[in-house]
C-alpha cells in the first residue's frame, strides 16, 4: 500500500497545474495593468485632441 502511494502521481499533476494557472494569472494581470495605463493615457490625449 504505501509503495503504491509512493508511485501515485496524481497529487503531483494538480500543483503542476496549480503552478502553470499562478504563472498565467501573472502573465495576465502584469499585461492588462500595462494595456490599462497606456491606453488611459492614449484615450486623455484623443479627448483633449478633440475638444
């Protein structure tokens, strides 16, 4: 029984996932903070453009 826990993998696959979802959600929150200045500053300076 224990040599069959020991060989068991599946705990293994879900840190593995839960890993790959944390490095996404960086990926994704860093780009959209990025995007969202940028574009705030873009959308001011069309405001003021058109007034």
């Amino acid at each position: 029984m224990l040599l069959k826990l020991w060989k068991d993998e599946n705990g293994q696959d879900i840190a593995e996932y839960a890993v790959m979802l944390a490095v996404i959600l960086i990926i994704v929150v860093g780009t959209i903070r990025l995007i969202g200045s940028n574009a705030n500053n873009v959308f001011s300076n069309v405001g003021s453009t058109i007034q």
